[in-house]
C-alpha cells in the first residue's frame, strides 16, 4: 500500500490545528486515501505528508495506521490543542508528551490497573526521547512556555472539576483531549517514532467552553509553530 515515502507525517483533529502548516509546506499536492485527504510538500528539506484526521480516538488511530502504510514516516506528530489538568497552566502554554495515556480505558472490573490496554499489556506509551529534546529546545527559543508530561486522551471533552480531578489523581496527566494517545499507540504498533504536542486552549472545568473559543486560534497557531521547528530540526 506504500504510495510515497515521506520524513515526517503530522496530524491535526482540526482545520484550524493544521492549516498554518499547510501554509508553509511547498510544492503541496493533494493525495485521497481512504476518506483521508492527506497534503504532500515540502519543508526545510524534508518530506512531509499532512492530515486532518478528526476528532476523536477512531478518527485518529484510523488516520495513524492509514499514514503509516501509504507514506511511512520516519517520525509521526500529532499537534493541537488540549485542556490543561494541572496548575501552573495557562492558555496558550505547551505541553509535549514524555508518555500518553488513555483515560477512559477501563477494564478494572476485571481486576486490571485503569488505563492498561490489554494485549500489550501498556498503560503509558512513551513518545520519542530526541523529539522531546528538539520540542523543549524550541519552544525555549520561541518564547513559549512548555512542561514536558503526560498527555491523557479520551473520547470526552473534559468540562468539570470532578472530571480533571479524578484523571490527574489517577494518571497524574499534566493535559488533556481526544486523539493524542490513539495516535501514540497505533505508531506504537506500527514501530513508529512519534511525538504530540498540545497547546493549552483551556482549563477542562466549568469555564472550558469559553476559555476554549477564545484561545484556540491562538493556542492552533502556537501548536503549528512548534511543529514546524521540530521538523526543520529533527
């Protein structure tokens, strides 16, 4: 299924999490597979492939496996916007994951730990250490304000105190959103580097929604900048 090879693949839930990017990739050609149209160009030397995934864990690993088999990228980055779980975050600060985890992955009615994925028997997925390295190197030189943690990611948009207490007691995740650890474990099975990157749009609890319309554009953009700097360096 191999159609072109591609040095890095980057996806985003959103239009307005890949659209900056799209903007500065050359030569773009568009490529349909599936229901996934993905953008082919260039950046700092390096072959990209681009795609708006959509929200949610489905629409994500989906989109991962599909990227995985058609362009075989070096390294996958997921970029966007999530909610911040922990003090000390502010909107518009960055979050890069040193792992991720599902937080609504729940099988402890069967006696497992919360969280674990069984098969693989994994309840964090660890993202690629010289990404990390790169993304807070970067993120220094651009301004921004960055804590490298734990991403959790599930299938609800995370609006209550009661809510983002009970994740962070129980995975001590520093964000949360919707795709980031979907990605995380289909590029784990397909033995696939990857990294994900979050802008804070929001403080998931009772103000979330408003705090999510005013600082996502904002939040998008630094999320795709960040993104592009780890591609012109990794």
């Amino acid at each position: 299924m191999l159609r072109e090879k591609c040095d890095i693949g980057i996806i985003g839930a959103m239009d307005a999490e890949i659209e900056r990017i799209l903007a500065s990739l050359s030569g773009v050609r568009e490529d349909t597979v599936g229901s996934f149209k993905f953008y082919i160009g260039d950046y700092a030397s390096k072959h990209i492939c681009l795609v708006r995934c959509g929200i949610g864990k489905v629409f994500a690993s989906i989109c991962t496996q599909t990227m995985i088999l058609a362009y075989a990228p070096s390294l996958i980055v997921n970029t966007g916007v999530g909610g911040a779980l922990k003090a000390g975050l502010n909107p518009c600060d960055i979050v890069v994951a040193k792992s991720l985890v599902q937080h609504d992955m729940d099988t402890s009615p069967l006696g497992d730990p919360k969280g674990l994925v069984s098969g693989i028997n994994k309840i964090f997925f660890g993202a690629d250490h010289r990404a990390c390295e790169i993304l807070e190197h970067e993120a220094h030189r651009l301004g921004y304000t960055l804590r490298l943690g734990i991403i959790a990611t599930g299938d609800r948009f995370i609006a209550s105190a009661e809510d983002k207490n009970s994740i962070v007691s129980t995975f001590d995740a520093d964000c949360c959103e919707m795709e980031g650890c979907a990605v995380a474990q289909t590029a784990f099975v397909g033995r696939t580097p990857f990294a994900v990157i979050r802008a804070i749009s929001d403080t998931a609890d009772g103000s979330s929604s408003m705090d999510y319309a005013s600082f996502l554009p904002i939040a998008a953009e630094r999320s795709a900048m960040l993104t592009l700097a780890l591609v012109k360096d990794y």
